[in-house]
C-alpha cells in the first residue's frame, strides 16, 4: 500500500487543502508520481501519473451507477436489502466498517437506512468525504446523505468502540475476476491504494458483539465464508453473495 499526496493546485483552496490535510494526513505534492488525489471539477478525484488511461475515480453519488440504481434499482427486492433487513424494516442503524466508495452505503441509505461508514484508507477516506460534502449540498441527494456519517478509522475501533447498531455490514477486499472495464478500472485502483484485507477475519467477532440484530458479509460468489464461519442464512444476487449472520430477529 502506498501513500498518496494530494496534488497542490489553483483549483484547491487553501481552506480544503487545510481540511484534508487536517482530517486525513494527506501530504501535499507538485509533482506527482503514482497514485494523488487533485481537484477536478469542484470534485476530489483520485487518479495515476503513470497510468494516464486510467481516467479520475471518485465517489460521485449523483451520477452513473449510484443514481441509476437510486431511481430504478429494485428497492426493497434488491439481495442487499433483502440481507440487511430493509425489506421488513427502513429505519435501521447501519454500521458499514469497510466502506470504501461508499456505494453500497448510499443504496442502504437511499432505502432508509442510518449508515456510518467506516473507512481506515486516508485516500479512500477523503474521497468518500468529498462524494458526501458535494451530496449534502445537492437537493435531490441531501436527505440520503444526511443519514450517512463518515468515521476514518479502523474498523475495529469503530466496532468496539461504538454504540450498538442493528447491522453490521462487512465488504472486505477479495482477489477479483469480474470483467467490466470499470470494475476492472476500480479494482486495479483499490488494489494498487487499499491493498489486501489480510486482516479481514478478525472482524467477524467484534462485529457479531456489536450487531443487535444481523452481520451481512458481502463475497463475491466464488469465495469462502469470512472467517471460515458458516453464516445463517446467505442471498444470492447478480455478482455477489450476501452472508447474513443472525443475532435476533428484525
Ligand atoms: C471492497 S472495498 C468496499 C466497497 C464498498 N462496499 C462499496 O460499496 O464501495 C473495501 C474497503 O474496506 C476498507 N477496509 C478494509 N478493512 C478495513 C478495516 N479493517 N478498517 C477500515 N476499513 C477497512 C478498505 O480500505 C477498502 O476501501
């Protein structure tokens, strides 16, 4: 895993500059070399000096996927839903302890959900941050994004530290093989940024500690049980499987 910079540019006023470096420890670069983050476009992008085809990442909740499934996804029916228990309940509390862009946060919080997300990455951190700043501020989006909260720290230390949730939800790293050039194009990013959760067993325990009423463990179909642990139930959706831990009934 590398450090990433953040690019120092007329379009990064000196306020955000001061706030992400403040809030995620971000160096500050002129000349980058790898993996920055920069100002594009009102937006924090992440992006490679090497890799010039790899175009700008960044959590965008207004457009592409996110508003797509926002507007037409199937809601309640969705497999996500189905294994957190919004389908028999929208107000629940939601701890995401691997957020990273935050998409399947904004789906559980566009059906209702409270989501914090917890993110250790500071890059990933500080894109999620921004993805949240830009929603607040757009009306068709603040009210979801109102419901999700960011917390940059592990996620141990969220799950031992925090209040007690109705969910958790866990979406650890795993080698992929999906063959969508954006997948493709993200998960060369993540891989290159985040790295391997190697350590991703471990919070299968604290989690089930936390969560009042269900884990959901979200693998690629292909994969093992988290922790080598048989879970109670598991939904199947269109690329992945939902692992659903239950502690008591929603
Ligand atoms: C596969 S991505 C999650 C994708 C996310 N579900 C989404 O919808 O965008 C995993 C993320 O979890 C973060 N992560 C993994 N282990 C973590 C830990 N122990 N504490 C906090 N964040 C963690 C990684 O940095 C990475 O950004």
């Amino acid at each position: 895993m590398s450090a990433i910079s953040l690019l120092q540019s007329a379009e990064l006023s000196t306020d955000y500059r001061q706030q992400l470096q403040q809030q995620f420890g971000l160096c500050i670069t002129t000349e980058p070399d790898g993996w920055y983050l920069s100002m594009q476009q009102g937006a924090l992008v992440l992006q490679n000096s090497h890799l010039p085809k790899q175009g700008a990442i960044l959590v965008d909740f207004a457009s592409g996927a996110s508003s797509y499934r926002r507007q037409h996804g199937g809601g309640k029916s969705e497999a996500i839903a189905k294994a957190v228990g919004l389908n028999k309940k929208t107000q629940l509390s939601v701890l995401d302890a691997t957020a990273g862009l935050g998409r399947d946060a904004f789906v559980l919080a566009s059906l209702g959900a409270s989501v914090t997300l917890v993110e250790r990455n500071p890059a990933v951190a500080a894109l999620l941050a921004d993805g949240l700043r830009r929603a607040v501020a757009d009306p068709m989006l603040s009210s979801v994004a109102g419901r999700m909260q960011l917390c940059h720290c592990p996620a141990m230390q969220a799950l031992k530290n925090s209040a007690a949730v109705d969910v958790v939800f866990l979406d650890p790293m795993f080698p992929a093989r999906e063959k969508s050039a954006q997948v493709k194009k993200e998960m060369r990013a993540f891989h290159d940024v985040v790295g391997s959760d190697d350590d991703a067993d471990n919070l299968l325990a604290p989690a089930l500690q936390l969560a009042q009423k269900r884990v959901v463990v979200k693998r690629p179909g292909y994969a093992g049980w988290l922790a080598d642990k048989a879970p109670t139930m598991a939904v199947t959706g269109k690329n992945n499987r939902f692992d659903v831990y239950v502690n008591a009934a929603i």
